[in-house]
C-alpha cells in the first residue's frame, strides 16, 4: 500500500502526458479542478505589508530617523533569517513572498523607537527561526512570530524594551512613558493633566501624536490599512470590532471609580491595541478558521488584555493576549466546525 | 427573495465563447468509438461480433445488472473492432469501433410517432431503460432508475443551472429545444406523479430564462432564476435553494421528495418516449481560450475529441489542459483520441494562462476554503489529514463523505493545494480499508 500512497503522491501536482500518436500535443492531467483563481500567498502577504504602510510612514515622519532604521532593519533582517534557514535546511526559499517581511515589519512596528538595533535583529532572529522555521515554517507555526520576538525582547532586555524617548516633534507630550504607564504609575486624573484635557488626549491618540511602540500610535492609519484588508477580503472585520470592543466594554465597566467610570475611548486606542486586532487577530495561520472561531478568538484576546491593563502587572497586554488565545486556537478549530449541510437530528 | 445556499464562490463565467452560438451539427464521423462503460452501474457487454453491420439506434450493448444503460450504435456501418479503448474517466474501456458506411441509416421501426399521453408509467420506464438514457450533465445515472423512486415524492426538478463556466450546452438547448423540454417535462412529472416542477436557471442565462417562461406558459411548472453563484448546479445546493429542504447528508434527493433531473436529459426523455431515439448523441459545448473556434456541437457518440476540435478550427495556441466537462468538476484528459460518451457536457482546451495552477504550498488557514465550501466542511484540514494519510479521522471528525467534490475550496486557495485530490485520494483510502474488512 504504501507504494501505492507514493504513486498517488507524486500525482499530486499533475503530470506531464506526450500523446503518444501526435506528438504535437501534450495535456497536464491533473485532478479537477482546472481553473484557480489568481490570488496567492506573496500576493495576500504584500498587500498586508501595503495595508501596514501608512502607519510605517507616519511612525518614521513621527518619531524620525531612528523609526527608520529599526523598520528597515527588522524587514531586512527577517527576510535574510528566512533565506538562511531555507538554504540551511535545503528547502524552497520563499523568503521573499512577504511574509518574512511582514513578521519583521510588525516586529519593528510593536517595539520602542528608539530600540538598538542589535536587540531588533535579536527579536527577528527568535521570530524568524525559532517561532517560525522551528515549528516547520509558513502555516506551522502556532504563535505569532512578531510577538513572540517581542516577547522574547522584553524578558531579554526589559529596561530597554520600556524606554520610551521624548518625542522630538510633538510639543504637547512633554511625558516621556506611554500614555498606558501614566496611567498604570499615575492614574487617570494625571494621564488628562499630561495632555491638556480629554479632547486633546483623545486627539493625540487618533492621530498618533504619542509616545509608544513606532508602528502602534496611529489610530487612524492603521485604520485605514485595516479597511483596506477588509476590502479586498483577506480580514474579516467582526475580529477587530469584537477584540477591541471587548477592551472598550471591560474598561468602561470597571473604571478607576467605581462600575461604568472608565473610559473605554482611551483604552480602545492605547497602546498596542489597534494594531494588534487588525494586523495580528486576523493573522490567518495563528487564529482559528472559522469565523466563529476567530470571534471567540477576538473577544478571548480583548478579555485578557483589559485583564492584564486593569489588575495586571503590565501596563499593557494586547501581545500577551493574543499570544495565550494562540495557544488555544487548536482547541477553539476542535470544537467550532462550521454547520454541516444536511446534518442528521435537526 | 430566494435564499442562497451557505459558501460558493463567483469564478468568471467564461460563457462568452459560445453562448451565442446556435447549435451545429458537424459531419458524420467517418468512425466512433463507442465505450461499454458510459453511466453509473454494471459495464455492458457487447452483443455484437467484428464484422457485424449495425444501423443507427441498433443495441449494440446490454447488461444483466439492475443499474446499467444499454448501449446503441450512433452511425451505421460496420463493426470493425471491439477492443480496449482509450476512455475519458476510465483511461481505457473495451469499446465498439464502427466504420460508416456513409448512409446513416435507422434500425427497422424507429424514429416512430408515439402518444405518450396514453402510455402506462411502466411503459414510459421501460422505453427510457432501453433507450440508454442517464444523466446527461455529467453525472451519467441511469435515468429510470432516478424516475422509479421508492420514497414519496412530490416535486420534480430541472437542473438547468449550468453553474459550471465555459458551457453553454444547456442554455442552447434552453433556447433551440425548448418545445420537447416542455413535454419531457410533462412525461417525467406524469411518470413520477407529481404536480409540481420547478425548472432552476442561473440568473446570467437571461435569455434561457425568458424562453423557458414562454414556453411553459399556461403549465403548472416554474421557472425560476437562481443567483449565480458556483456550485449552483450541484443537485443538493439546487434543492435547498428551490425549496428550502435540505438532503440529509449521506442521502439522496428523493429522501426529501425531489427528483432532478438535468435539460439534456428531458430532452433525451422526450425523443425517447415520442420518438423511440435512443442516446445517439448530444450537444457538447467545444470551448476554451485554446479552441479555435468555439461551438456548441450535436456529436454523436463515439466521435473522437480530436474530431470534434478540428471540426472548430483546432488549436489556437498551446493547450496546456483537455478536459472533458467543465473546468470545475471535469476530467484532464491525457488524449484527443478519447471518444465523446453520454456525458461529455463540455470539451475544454485551456491555454496555460487560463489554467493558473502555480506551485502547491502549506496552508496557511487563511479560512477562505471553509467559506467556499458549500457542504460546510473544513476543506484545509481534510487536505492536510490526506496528506498525513490520516483517512479515518478525516471520516470520522472531519465528515470526508460529505464532500461533493465541486471544487470550490481548491479554486479559491491561495496555496493553490490540491484539496480534491486529497480528498479523493482519501475516499478511496477508506474505501479500501472497508472492503479489507
């Protein structure tokens, strides 16, 4: 039999048949069906990186030639940890389809600014090889490789990891932590006093003009991105309305004093939240594939993160969330299976 | 507002090619080569000897088997071979060979004018068993069968969808054949006895939909234009959405009182039981982006693929797949010596381009596969189960038996896996380990 399963196997990708009395023309013979259509991995993984753009672009106009340099430098380094791994291990190299890219770009967009470079190279290295290519590569792994080279960073270089540099372009934040940490060190009344008043935080937040990882601060162009890949498909849009409208119900109910005194606007937009449930909720190989799934997924990862801002140590939680509802997405494909046409006992 | 089935996906129709292009009838072939396996069931076996002269509708193959079709000659002339054949599913079949002798003339007592309306159903059964007809679509089940149901059924079904891109066989006949529809219609719904017919044409096919309302003006029986969306014709996705019952899995239609059957065959029911024809021929859409000149054919069976494309001018340019039926659910064919057979709906040449198969790659779950699937399967994982040869939990967790194998999921992946054949491989595989039993 298992001669037989080899046969099968090398069929799979259809073989080449000469006629044998023409000689003129020969015919792919492979199973139906015969037409496909034309979207493809690098094809979904560039317009990801396109969708990321905007974003990018105002991180490095925002925070300048330092967000430059760690953005190229955790692409680059991503991709050239892809093609070694590949030629290492003999396999195809598909390090240039995007998503080395992706997972390096995110990487560098989710850190400090001002991160040295070395540690950005160290976080991809974990990403790339150890998350990604350890775990057999493209669809294998079961965690986000960006976030766990994030993660990876933080236990490594905590210090670093949470230095935020004063902005040098931005002259209403004078604080040089995150919004997140004035509110974790000093509360909420200090948090409104740093940006002048609600309105101003609230507008800084949308835009982007804060302190924080490069890639994360911009609300509206992530957005933006978001929408695009709504548009063309590739992400649904219940799992970022569900992970961060989950963030923004927790954090309104359980406010600073007392039940409905939070302010879920603040929280929906801080810290890595945006980014993390359009770019990293909907990452295809790391979240469920059911629709029902991934808003169990969603709602999972917007749960712990106001878990982890409200009465964790952290001040933030958007990596370690999705990094746990990860680790349970094998179970979540277990037991949510689409409705099966004409299922019995209904 | 008629609800849609869950899942499908919208490939380009490709219709454009012959859709206006009236049916046309080629040459006689100078031989045809008529295969002994051409429907679901029991092969026949020849009752003709090498030597023999046969005239046109003549049986020149029978079987003893509860399923099976007889099998008719499509030209007259002489037998001048009867040996293994190339074949479009089979590879190779024991076939008939025969060589015209130019005249083209009718067996003794047919074509004939019969009163169907004061035919007994047995009667109208069996003048279908031995006329040879099966599903004409593709599906090539033995008609009768299909018409003598052993549950309740209330409602009879015309697959006039034709979801599949590139044909437009059905929609021809739609607009050409549309009188003998309406009484192979009629005829198959007094043999079933029931009173309501539903005829389901997909909403791109306006024309069709228009000729069909004409002509069953003043009947019981409805047309009704059913969105476009593919696998529209697939006979439980049919059902569901013409009336809201769904086939139990594992089920046939007729457990929720439906029969359906397709255009080509009420057509096929009505030259039957009026005429006394058997299956002859057919109309075959000839097309694809490497077919010369692309047309809807009446070709009688045996005729050669080779035959029937030069009869459109050939190849334009290379053809990197033949395939008999559509480009969803057809087969790849290995040679254009393969004879045209009851149901070959569709001869396609697609150029490379058109093809766009592209390197096979891991899944990466990106979910559109379980979106397209119309069975609501998780099409990824039973890929991924096949090849892992893990066969039984695909059956057991994953519902492997329910896939109908429309294609959906394969086309719209972007790894571009060969879901299918995994699937397909993985049938077979638990076919095998129940029979060791």
């Amino acid at each position: 039999m298992s001669s037989e399963i080899e046969v099968q196997e090398s069929k799979m990708q259809g073989i080449k048949v000469k006629e044998a009395d023409t000689q003129e023309n020969s015919f792919t013979v492979s199973a139906s069906p015969h037409i496909r259509c034309d979207e493809s991995i690098s094809k979904i993984m560039w317009n990801v990186n396109i969708a990321l753009a905007p974003a990018a672009i105002f991180s490095i106009y925002y925070f300048g030639v330092p967000a430059l340099i760690n953005l190229i430098v955790g692409a680059a380094s991503a991709v050239a940890f892809e093609y070694l791994v590949q030629k290492f291990r003999k396999k195809k190299i598909t390090a240039f389809d995007g998503s080395a890219f992706l997972t390096g770009l995110l990487l560098a967009m989710c850190v400090s600014p001002t991160l040295p470079v070395y540690m950005i190279i160290a976080g991809s290295f974990v990403a790339i090889v150890i998350a990604k290519h350890s775990m057999g590569g493209l669809g294998y792994n079961i965690f986000n490789p960006a976030h766990i080279g994030r993660a990876a960073l933080m236990v490594s270089w905590p210090v670093a990891m949470t230095t935020w540099t004063k902005m040098t372009t931005s002259v209403d934040v004078v604080s040089s932590a995150t919004p997140l940490n004035i509110l974790k060190q000093q509360g909420y009344s200090k948090l409104i006093e740093t940006f002048g008043s609600n309105i101003e935080l609230y507008k800084s937040m949308f835009i982007g003009t804060r302190n924080g990882s490069a890639g994360e601060t911009s609300t509206i162009l992530l957005i933006i991105g978001g929408i695009y890949l709504i548009y063309k498909g590739y992400i649904k849009w219940q799992v970022p309305v569900c992970m961060i409208g989950t963030v923004g119900i927790i954090t309104w109910i359980f406010g600073p004093s007392g039940l409905f005194s939070g302010d879920p606007i603040f929280h929906m937009m801080a810290g890595g939240l945006i980014i993390g449930a359009f770019f990293m909720a909907t990452d295809m190989v790391t979240a469920p594939i059911t629709l029902k799934g991934q808003i169990i997924f969603a709602v999972g990862a917007g749960v712990i993160t106001s878990l982890i801002r409200l009465i964790g140590g952290y001040p933030e939680g958007v990596c370690y969330s999705l990094l746990l509802m990860n680790a349970v997405t094998p179970l979540i494909d277990r037991f949510v299976k689409p409705k099966q046409f004409g299922a019995r006992g209904e | 507002m008629l609800k849609s089935f869950l899942g499908g996906i919208h490939p380009k129709d490709s219709k454009k090619y012959t859709s206006d292009k009236a049916i046309e009838l080629p040459p006689l072939p100078e031989t045809v080569t008529i295969p002994m396996s051409q429907h679901i069931g029991a092969p026949c076996t020849p009752i003709v000897k090498v030597g023999d002269m046969v005239k046109k509708g003549q049986v020149i193959a029978n079987s003893e088997a509860f399923m099976h079709s007889p099998i008719h000659a499509s030209i007259s002339g002489k037998v001048t071979s009867i040996a293994e054949m190339p074949h479009t599913s089979l590879v190779k079949c024991l076939s008939v060979v025969i060589k015209s002798d130019g005249l083209d003339e009718w067996v003794d007592g047919i074509p004939l004018e019969r009163d169907w309306e004061k035919l007994e159903k047995k009667e109208v059964l069996d003048i279908i068993k031995n006329s040879g007809i099966v599903g004409m679509g593709g599906a090539t089940f033995p008609t009768h069968v299909k018409l003598s149901p052993n549950k309740e059924v209330d409602t009879f079904i015309v697959n006039a969808a034709e979801c599949e891109p590139y044909l437009t066989a059905d929609y021809r006949m739609m607009i050409e054949y549309s009188d003998r529809i309406v009484t192979g219609v009629k005829i198959a719904m007094k043999t079933l006895g029931v009173s309501k017919g539903i005829i389901g044409i997909e909403d791109n096919k306006p024309e069709a939909v228009k000729a069909m309302k004409e002509a069953f003006k003043g009947t019981s029986v409805d047309i009704v234009a059913l969105p476009t969306k593919y696998p529209q014709g697939a006979e439980k996705m049919l059902i569901k959405v013409l009336t809201s019952r769904e086939v139990p899995s594992g089920g046939l239609p007729m457990d929720v009182g439906v029969v359906v059957q397709n255009v080509g065959t009420v057509i096929a029911i009505y030259d039957a039981v009026v005429n006394g024809i058997p299956i002859i021929q057919r109309v075959t859409t000839v097309s694809g982006d490497a077919i010369k000149e692309p047309k809807n054919l009446l070709l009688r069976i045996g005729t050669s693929f080779k035959e029937a494309i030069s009869y459109c001018g050939g190849f334009s340019k290379t053809p990197e797949k033949l395939i008999m039926g559509g480009p969803m659910m057809g087969m790849a064919q290995f040679s254009l010596d393969v004879p045209v057979i009851k149901g070959v709906s569709g001869i396609l040449a697609l150029s490379k381009d058109a093809v766009n198969s592209g390197e096979e790659s891991p899944c990466i779950r990106c979910g559109r596969c379980v979106e397209a699937c119309p069975m609501g399967l998780i099409p990824s994982m039973l890929s991924i189960l096949g090849e892992r040869h893990k066969f039984k939990e695909a059956k057991e967790e994953y519902n492997l038996l329910n896939c109908i194998e429309c294609g959906s999921c394969v086309y719209t992946c972007p790894a571009k896996r060969n879901i299918v054949q995994y699937i397909k491989y993985s049938k077979s595989q638990n076919l095998a380990m129940a029979q060791k039993k």
